[in-house]
C-alpha cells in the first residue's frame, strides 16, 4: 500500500506540515519519492504515524518521548511478536474458512470429512 501526503493527511486529521515535521523528529518514517518528488508513504509509515498520533495528542507525550516509545515498540522483540501475531491471525483466518467453505469464495467443494466423522 503506497498513499500520498494528502491521503494521509485525511487518513489521520492532520495537516501536511505536521507530516513533514513528524518526519524530520521520527526517524523511522521514511516516506519513498515518486519521480516527481512526491511523498509515498508505505503501510508501516501509515501504522507508525497512527502510532504517533496516539501517543502524541491521546496519551499526551512529548514527541522526543513518542520517538523513544516507537523505537522501543518496533525493537527486534517486538518485530518476532509481530510475526507471531501475523501467524496466528493467518491460522485463524484458515480455520475460519475450514470451518465455513460456504464463506470462501469460489469455494466448489467442501472440506473432505476426517475418519472421527467432522471435518479434517
């Protein structure tokens, strides 16, 4: 997922110079240029700047304060448990359509039935 400064800006409710300054104090949002030099900003960019917003205007941190919690959040740790949450959540999204066939799309067949008489 790739969106403009512009569509972030609606996304979170802030102006662009905000953006931009978030940018500059936030190492880690790093915002791709396309050829004519226009912000790109990836998924995680979008998950880091939500992020922020949170800390800066919910839980009312400084900005040198959020930049310390987003760094520590985003540690080599929490990059594994992230991972294991994607996993589990692939698990889940996978038992759910084992579950429910009907549900899948294009789904033509059932699930073949196991020898204990549900589905295997």
């Amino acid at each position: 997922m790739k969106a403009s400064i512009g569509e972030v800006q609606r996304l979170l409710g802030v102006k662009t110079h905000t953006l931009r300054f978030w940018e500059k104090e936030i190492p880690l949002i790093q915002p791709r240029k396309d050829a004519f030099g226009r912000r790109l900003y990836s998924g995680r960019d979008i998950r880091i700047l939500l992020r922020l917003k949170h800390l800066l205007y919910v839980r009312h941190f400084s900005i040198h304060d959020a930049r310390l919690k987003l760094e520590s959040e985003l540690s080599d740790d929490r990059q594994n448990l992230r991972a294991e949450v994607d996993g589990i959540r692939a698990d889940l999204v996978a038992l759910y359509f084992h579950l429910h066939p009907a549900s899948k799309p294009h789904a033509s067949h059932p699930a073949p039935k196991s020898s204990h008489g549900g589905y295997s």
